[in-house]
C-alpha cells in the first residue's frame, strides 16, 4: 500500500507540478519577450492570457448543465425502453397461459363432463 501512494506522488511531482510552473512562466516569458517589441500588446496578452482557463471553465459548466438535460432525457427513454420490453415478456406469457388455456379446452371438451 505505501508503495501506491510513492507512485501517486511521483506522478504528482513529476506531471503536475511540471505543468504547473509551465502554466505559470509561460505568459510571463511571453510578456516579457513582447514587451520588447511591443509594450502595450504584451501587457494586454499578459491580462488576456489568464483569462483563457476561466473561459473554458464556463463553457465547460454550460456543457456540463447541456449534457445533463440531455442524459436525463436519455436516461428516461433507456427506462421506458426497458420497462417496455419487460413488460412485453410479461405480456407473451399471458398470451402463452391463454392459448394454452384454449387448447386445453378444445381439444378435451369432455373431460369434465359425465358421460351419460
């Protein structure tokens, strides 16, 4: 057990963390190369730039709230779906019992009855 829990650390160390300061001197290293050329373009890439994940977060949460409509809706046509098909099994057994029924009664009318 304790060797599972070196290996998620390890991979948090080593995919997480790596990402993050990349995440991190990335729009500071793209300010600081712009506003070199560009002052007031670099300074608005640097607002902009943090921006982008906050964006994608509500698109995502607008999606998510989308999706969740459209999975209930699925969901109650899976469950009518399946209380359908259960109930047309439901239904061949009664039709069964009743032909069986029938033949029972067509075939030996007499079974019942006292020959005289």
């Amino acid at each position: 057990m304790a060797g599972e829990g070196v290996e998620q650390l390890q991979t948090y160390f080593g995919r997480y963390l790596s990402q993050f300061f990349y995440a991190l001197l990335a729009p500071l290293t793209l300010f600081l190369i712009l506003s070199r050329i560009e002052l007031q373009t670099a300074l608005l890439l640097l607002l902009a730039v943090p921006l982008i994940p906050i964006v994608i977060m509500l698109v995502m949460l607008v999606a998510k709230k989308l999706l969740g409509h459209y999975f209930a809706i699925y969901y109650g046509l899976g469950d009518s779906f399946l209380e359908k098909l259960q109930g047309m099994t439901t239904f061949e057994k009664f039709i069964r019992r009743i032909r069986s029924r029938r033949r029972i009664w067509t075939e030996k009318p007499n079974v019942f009855v006292k020959s005289p």
